[in-house]
C-alpha cells in the first residue's frame, strides 16, 4: 500500500512541473546544479554555527584549531 502511494507520488512531483530546471546557472562550458548550491549553503551555514559556537565562554577549541 505504501508502495503505491510513493509510486503515485513520484509521478507528480516533477523540475518541469515547478518551471525550475536542475542547472542554476550555465556559463557555457560550466554548469552550476541546484543540489551543488544546497552543498555550499550548507558548509557555510555549519562553518557559521561553528564559528558561533566557539564565540561562547568555555568552548572546548580555539578557533584556529577549528579553521
């Protein structure tokens, strides 16, 4: 049963569907994908909540340990 419902699912949820194509941006000879974006964001959002965290009293690193 929860098979058919994922099936059913799959077939409606599409790039097409949305008008948004999996590159964000094509230069010609390089192509920027939408999950690479998700990657960057990510890493810098974590290096960010790092950084924060070492701000706080008593962090168990220093921060040139952590860069």
């Amino acid at each position: 049963m929860s098979f058919e419902i994922i099936s059913t699912a799959a077939g409606f949820i599409q790039f097409t569907d949305l008008g948004v194509g999996p590159v964000a941006l094509d230069l010609g000879f390089f192509q920027i994908r939408w999950y690479s974006l998700g990657y960057l964001v990510g890493i810098l959002l974590g290096y960010w909540m790092l950084l924060k965290l070492l701000a706080r009293p008593g962090a168990p690193m220093s921060r040139e340990q952590a860069d």
